[in-house]
C-alpha cells in the first residue's frame, strides 16, 4: 500500500494516540489535533501534530474520530456525517450511533426494535420516584448516570443486597451529593452471568468478519474490588460470526448500514444459561480495547482503517489465540487532584530496562530528546499487552514486560485474564454461545 494521509482528530481528551503512533510508524503521514489544553503535549514526539484539524481536511485521505464527545457535548457523529457529505473517508459515528452512549433508554429502544432481547430497566430524572421503584420491587439493580456525568466512573453502582436496599442507600446519598449534575440516570436489573463484550468493524455497509470478544476488568484493585475505573484492563480473542454475535451486534447490521456507521462498536453484555442481556454500546473505539486490538492485527493497521473509511470490502487478519492488555497508571488516577498529579506523577520518567518496545502502547506518554514521560493530566502513561496461544500465555508476556519498566509511583491489576481461567471460558463453551 503506497502511504496514505491520516487526520486523527481528538474533539476533547487525547485517546486515539496510539492509534495515530501505529499508523504513523506504517510509513503512513499522519496529523493528529488534540482539543483539550491540558492533554495538547499527548504524543509529542511520537507523532506529528496539528494546530486547526479542519484545515487538513482537504489534505486527509481518512479523517478518524477517537471519541463521541466535543468537548462536554456528545457531537463527533454529525461532525462525521458533515464530513461524509462533503465526500470524505471518515472513521466515526453518526448523530444516532453517538445517542447509543448517551442516552441509554434510547439504545435499549434500538435492541429491542431489532429484536434482541434485553434486561429489565427504566430511566428516570427523578431521585424520589426511583427510589420508591426500587422499594417496591425489592431486586438488586444497577444505577447507570446518563449525559455528562456517565463519565465520572466512580458514581456506576452494582447493587449486592438482594432486595435492593444498598442501590436505595446510595440513590438518597447521590441526591444529596449529586442532584445538581446528575439529572438522569438509568436503573438495570442485576443479572447474574459472564460479562463479555461484543465488538465489531462496520465499513458503512456490513460487520468485517471477524469479531472481537472482550473481557473488562473496571475496578481498580486485583479481584474485582475498589472504585469503577474507565479501565484497568482487558482480556481478549477473535472469532467468527457464532451465536453471541448473531444474536446481538448481527440483528444490528441493517440499522448500521442506514446510519452509514463506519468504525469500531461494542456492545457489553451478561451472559447466563437462560440468555444474551446487553448492557451497555460503546459506539465508538474502546481503551485500551483498540490498543490490545492493534497488537493482535497481523495485517496492516492503516491498509485496514484505510479500506474500512472507504468501503473497500477490508481484510483483517488477526492473532488466533488470546491477548490482554494492561494499564499502567500512576497517582491520582482514577480521581483528580492536581497537587498529588504533581508531585508524583507530572512528567516522570518512563524506563525501559530492555531494548525492545512490543507490546508497549501510548495513552499518556510524550517523548522528550529519546526519553519517555508522562503527560497530560490523568496518570495513564502506557498500555502493556500480551499475546500467546492460552489465556495464561497471554498472561505471562504481558507480566513480563512489565516486569522491564521502571516509572516511581506506579500501579495496576495483575489478575488480568484470570477471569477466563477460572471458569468464565468454560462457562460460555458450554452455553453454546462461542462455537466456531
């Protein structure tokens, strides 16, 4: 493939730079803008940047949106549908596909329009009368906040009491505490099961063949525990168009074929013996998912975003075995406090006891004369993945390069995969849900 022009545009916060790095180290010429002030220096010296992002348009032959947020507005999908008028290549959402992430009683709306399936839930704008619901029902329930506060990840609730009294506890504590901001939110029945995540690589016209199914590892301490992160980590492989598929992203092809949605979509799901519930879509590129996904392709990142954008009928060739990824962060993360950021985190050094790089990814990392450093503001430096035949092979190389990385102060989970071995894999093959 002869290289190609990349405008990779972050709207808000720095997310897509390793992305831009990969296709970028292709041999590809890539511009990347940053909208964010405080994330602008994301990826210097890794890739070159851009100052107004619309200018290059005319010059890109691919425009890739990394998020569906404009700053505190969910917007990228009309910006992209803008674009696509305008007869650009564009990897990215449309105003209905970015709706799925923001207003979760409208995706539910959609599944269920398309006949699959889904868990018990109801929005409301109204503290008092949910509560009582939840009274009144007597079931544990999970409380998901929508629009602009769904990403403080700490306010996601899964309720534990049976008869649902924690989730009444913590809806009286959010009145108090967050009434002002959190103006909607929706209430999920707990189910119990496999979580697993579907996602897929629409090119505008139909799903790629193959399929990722993804494992999310959210809170911040090994077994499962501590506050709700973006992410700490995931566990990963690649198959075909089995029962999971089929019976979840596959009854959505028609509608993302009229939507003209190109790019990345997940769709979060509990599994169980009785059936498929979706949770939640991310419609959009996941993190650290894209960088544990870039580490899998075994064919051309840029040939392959390149031919998605243009509904060039994309081959994807990928690892056949497992993969995780695993972040690796710093103080304060997952909270914000500019005091702590500075005197532990704010650009430390990064040091590689090896010479070799594989399966180091960026997320908030810039490189100064040859050095490695943190920026931005989040303590999320880097994403270090693995890949083997076995989950616990996938394990062991993505611990040991971990192993070869110095940075003061760091942190992260080390049960990355373990999930699957103690019996999330066994669970879902003898469902009948993964198959060939």
């Amino acid at each position: 493939m002869d290289g190609k022009r990349f405008l990779f545009v972050s709207a808000d916060a720095a997310l897509i730079t390793d992305l831009a790095w990969q296709v970028h180290r292709e041999g590809h010429d890539v511009k990347y803008y940053i909208e964010s002030e405080s994330d602008r220096e994301i990826g210097d010296g890794f890739v070159p940047k851009t100052d107004d992002w619309r200018a290059e348009i005319d010059w890109a032959d691919v425009v890739v949106f990394d998020d569906v947020w404009v700053g505190s507005d969910v917007g990228t999908g009309q910006l992209a549908a803008e674009l696509r008028e305008r007869g650009k290549a564009v990897v990215g959402g449309t105003p209905n596909t970015d709706r799925l992430e923001e207003d979760r009683g409208y995706a539910m709306d959609v599944l269920e329009a398309h006949g699959v399936e889904t868990i018990e839930h109801r929005v409301f704008h109204d503290f008092d009368e949910a509560i009582a619901y939840v009274r009144d029902r007597r079931e544990p329930y999970v409380i998901k906040p929508l629009g602009e506060v769904q990403n403080v990840k700490r306010l996601l609730y899964v309720g534990s009491e049976d008869d649902g009294s924690d989730v009444v506890d913590v809806l009286e504590a959010y009145k108090k505490a967050w009434g002002h901001r959190m103006t909607g939110f929706q209430l999920q029945r707990k189910v119990e099961g496999v979580e697993v995540a579907v996602c897929g690589f629409f090119d505008g016209e139909r799903f790629v063949d193959r399929v990722n199914f993804n494992f999310e590892h959210k809170r911040l301490f090994p077994g499962n525990i501590g506050p709700s992160t973006g992410e700490m980590g995931t566990s990963m492989f690649w198959a075909g168009r089995n029962r999971l598929f089929e019976e979840t992203l596959g009854k959505l092809e028609g509608w993302l074929a009229e939507e003209g949605y190109v790019g990345s979509i997940d769709l979060n799901c509990i599994v169980n013996d009785r059936g498929i519930y979706p949770l939640e879509f991310t419609p959009r590129f996941g993190y650290p998912t894209i960088a544990l996904q870039e580490e899998s392709f075994e064919s051309s990142t840029g040939q392959f975003f390149y031919d998605l954008a243009h509904g060039n009928d994309p081959e994807l060739e990928v690892h056949r075995g497992y993969q995780i990824g695993v972040r690796i962060v710093l103080p304060p993360f997952p909270f914000t406090d500019e005091k702590t950021y500075d005197e532990n985190s704010r650009n430390a050094a990064v040091v590689f006891e090896t010479e070799n790089r594989a399966g180091i990814h960026l997320e908030d990392a810039k490189q100064v004369d040859g050095q490695w450093r943190v920026a931005g503001e989040s303590g999320m430096p880097l994403v270090v993945t693995g890949k083997g035949e076995t989950m616990q092979e996938a394990r062991e190389q993505a611990y040991d390069r971990i192993d070869d990385i110095v940075i003061p102060n760091v942190y992260y989970r080390d049960d990355i995969g373990e999930r699957w071995i103690e019996g999330d894999g066994d669970r879902l093959l003898a469902w009948g849900y993964l198959g060939p």
